[in-house]
C-alpha cells in the first residue's frame, strides 16, 4: 500500500507562512501585548545570542595567533565567523517567536 502523497498546500512557503502568521494574531489577541519587560528581555537574549559566538571566535583565535605567533591570522576570521554564527542563531530565534 503506498503512502498518500503530501498536499502541495503543506509544502507551500506562502501558506505556511500565512498559517504562522495568523497563530501569532491568535496568540496576540489570547494573551495581549507583551511587557516592556518582557520586550527588554528578548532585546536582551538577542544580543547575547549574537555577541557570545564572537567572543569565543575571539578567544579561540586569540590562542591560536598566541599559540603560533601568527598576529591577527586567526583571531579575525573567527570573530566574522562568530558574528555569522550569531547571526544565523539570532534569525532562527526571531523566526520561531
């Protein structure tokens, strides 16, 4: 017996997006505007969310140029590593709230 193929409708990114859309207006008007607080908060968990894989690229490349004397070889492209990193984190956070 073979499985039913899925229905182009799930698959769409415009629908799913719709679909998300009006979850988020559902759960608006369930639980009404968030804090001050709370938006201070998320602002908050953002930052560290994109700041803390920089600083690890900076530490780690920072050991790597102690390490092999090497100047700025490493320590500058970890931190751009860390800040896309960070980035691509902060972007799936946003998109799951």
């Amino acid at each position: 017996m073979s499985a039913a193929a899925p229905n182009p409708e799930e698959r769409d990114p415009l629908v799913a997006s719709a679909r998300q859309k009006g979850e988020r207006r559902r759960r608006w008007r369930r639980e009404g505007e968030p804090s001050t607080a709370r938006r201070l908060a998320e602002i908050g968990v953002l930052g560290w969310v994109i700041v803390t894989p920089m600083l690890i690229g900076v530490f780690i490349g920072r050991w790597l140029d102690r390490t092999f004397a090497s100047g700025i070889f490493w320590t500058a492209p970890l931190l751009i590593i860390g800040l896309v990193i960070g980035g691509w984190s902060a972007w799936k956070w946003i998109n799951a709230q």
